[in-house]
C-alpha cells in the first residue's frame, strides 16, 4: 500500500490558450517558476519535446493527447 501524488494539470495550467514555454503556467507563483521561458524545466522540456516531436510552443489546448499525456510532460508539471 501507499501513496502516489499526481498533478492536476487542470488546477496548474491557468492559461490554456498559451503555450507551456510561455505563459501557460503564469496564473500561479509556482507555475511561474517551474515556467520560466529561460529557465532549466522548460528547457528540459523543449530537449523532451524534440526527441519525441512533440511542439511544447503550441498552445496547451491545442496540444495533441501525446503532449499532454507523454511521461516527461507529466513529470514536468508534477514537479511545480
């Protein structure tokens, strides 16, 4: 038994009209941070996105099924 935390990307992504890499996350301060255009979780997140084709400039709700559900974009937003 036990437990396992998970993010609701619904309550962490305040702005589905922009994409994660710019804006997407700003509603919150954490969001805001862990979505800093220049900084290290976004850029892990692009270097994701190339390997796998996924376009993480995209607006979020425009984002395919595979953006939203592939492992390194989820570990992303459960890390904010």
């Amino acid at each position: 038994m036990g437990y396992v935390t998970v993010c609701d990307p619904d309550k962490l992504v305040t702005r589905p009209g922009l994409p994660l890499t710019a804006g997407a996350l700003d509603g919150t301060k954490t969001g805001k941070f862990y979505g800093e255009p220049y900084g290290q979780f976004v850029a892990a997140l692009v270097a994701a996105g190339l390997s796998e084709n996924i376009n993480f400039d995209a607006p979020w709700k425009e984002l395919g099924s595979k953006g939203k559900t592939d492992r390194r974009c989820a570990d992303f937003l459960e890390s904010a």
